[in-house]
C-alpha cells in the first residue's frame, strides 16, 4: 500500500468515535507551503468517475437514504468499482456512522448486485486485502499508520481522558482497517469525507478530514470538486458544510 504525507500538522487529531458515530476535536491544519502545492499542483486533474462515485455511496449510507444509496451505488459499480471495494467502503465507515447504518447499507448492496446479475451484469469481484502476518503488533501497526495520515503523532488531551478510544482508534481503525489495503487511502478519505459532510454537526471532523486527505495527495481543487458532486446528487447542505469546512482549513493552513 502506497501512502504519501504531503503535509505536517500543527495541531491534534480529531477523529471516529470507533463504534457509533465520528468523534473529535478541532482540525489540525497543514503547513502554509504544503497546503499552496495542493492548491495549484495538478489543478487540471479532475477526480475520476470511480473516485466521484464514491463520495454519494458514503453520503447517503450516512444519511440512510437506502433508494438513494442504491442508485449510487449502482453508479459506483458502473464508474468501476469493484464488488470487494464497493464492500470496503460500507465496511469502513460503521466506524464514523456506527454498526446499524453500515449493515443496513451492506444488505442494500446485496440487493444490487443481485439485481444487477437478474439483468446480465457480471460485477468484478476485486482482489481481497493482503493478508496480515500472523502475530503482527495492530497498536505498532495502527499507530504507524495514523501518523502517516496525521503528519505527525496523535497527541490530544481527550486521550488522556480516555485511553480506551485512542487504543481502539489506533489498534482498529488505523490498524485492522487502514492495514486492508484493498482500497486505497484516497479513497478511504473520500469515503469518510461523504460520510461526514452528510452529517450534520460534526463539522469540525469534516474539517480535520479534509485537511488528512491532503495529506494523501488530493487537492483543494479535487476536494472542491467532492462538494460539486455531492451538490448534484441533491446534497446541498451536505455540499455547503464540505466547501465552508474546505475554506476554512485551508485559510488556516495559511497562517
């Protein structure tokens, strides 16, 4: 799995309540320089239709929205996802919707492809996550993995305050999960981007995210574009909390 940090951070993580619903503090921002070249470099490169589709599969599992997650998700599978990707996506974001959202959305998509094989379409499958060695240190691993995210190392006081969630985000969201490397980490930051921008009143997890998916290599331009789509698939709030939460990272990235 290949992951690129283009950015430090300046302050601590906000991050995913593990088992029910997105959980944080305020957004660390990237470095002035680092958030310019994400401004202008590839500004002529659009996000493609497999990554667009992404953004309103998560946005209406979030919102619960199941005809309208069906719709997408046929979109997805048409733009290029495959099964085992499509899977991941539902499967990552219990983490930030909680259990019931995801399983509900999980069954949605057994009845789309199920449908989808009624009408003659054969879905890929996708290639299954590389195995993790036995015996491999999840905590060592997650923790790698969430700093490489971060830019830096996750330091908040609410982690003092309850250890029990810094352990479960370190060993199983950044460890058992971002470790699956069936699904890039671009994705999995458009992903989670959908997600929260559908949810009113986490803003301040919108923002940290957007600031995260810099940090792998997508643009302002690109994540301005996630708002676009989630405007055209008739999320318009969700589209506005995704541009104000943008602006507002990157005019903090400048100071």
């Amino acid at each position: 799995m290949s992951n690129t940090t283009h950015a430090r951070r300046k302050s601590p993580l906000a991050w995913a309540l593990i088992a029910t619903i997105a959980l944080g503090l305020a957004p660390p921002f990237a470095s002035a320089a680092a958030a310019a070249e994400n401004t202008t470099a590839s500004s002529g490169q659009a996000l493609s239709a497999k990554q667009q589709s992404i953004v309103p599969i998560a946005a209406e599992m979030a919102a619960g929205n199941l005809p309208r997650l069906n719709a997408a998700l046929n979109r997805g599978l048409d733009a290029g996802l495959s099964v085992n990707e499509s899977k991941e996506i539902l499967v990552q974001l219990y983490a930030y919707t909680g259990f019931p959202r995801s399983l509900n959305a999980l069954s949605e998509l057994m009845k789309v492809l199920d449908a989808r094989k009624q009408r003659g379409i054969h879905d890929p499958a996708g290639r299954e996550p590389t195995p993790i060695s036995a015996g491999s240190d999840m905590l060592t691993l997650g923790t790698a993995n969430q700093t490489k995210l971060l830019g830096q190392p996750a330091r908040a006081a609410l982690y003092e305050f309850a250890p029990t969630i810094d352990d479960f985000l370190k060993r199983h969201l950044f460890g058992d999960l971002f470790a699956r490397d069936n699904l890039d980490w671009q994705s999995r930051e458009l992903a989670t981007v959908g997600a929260l921008a559908a949810m009113p009143g986490v803003e301040s997890q919108l923002q940290a995210h957007l600031g995260f998916s810099m940090n792998v290599g997508l643009t302002a331009g690109q994540l301005r574009e996630v708002a676009q789509v989630l405007a055209q698939a008739g999320d318009v709030d969700a589209a506005a909390r995704t541009r104000t939460a943008l602006e507002k990272h990157l005019a903090g990235a400048k100071r």
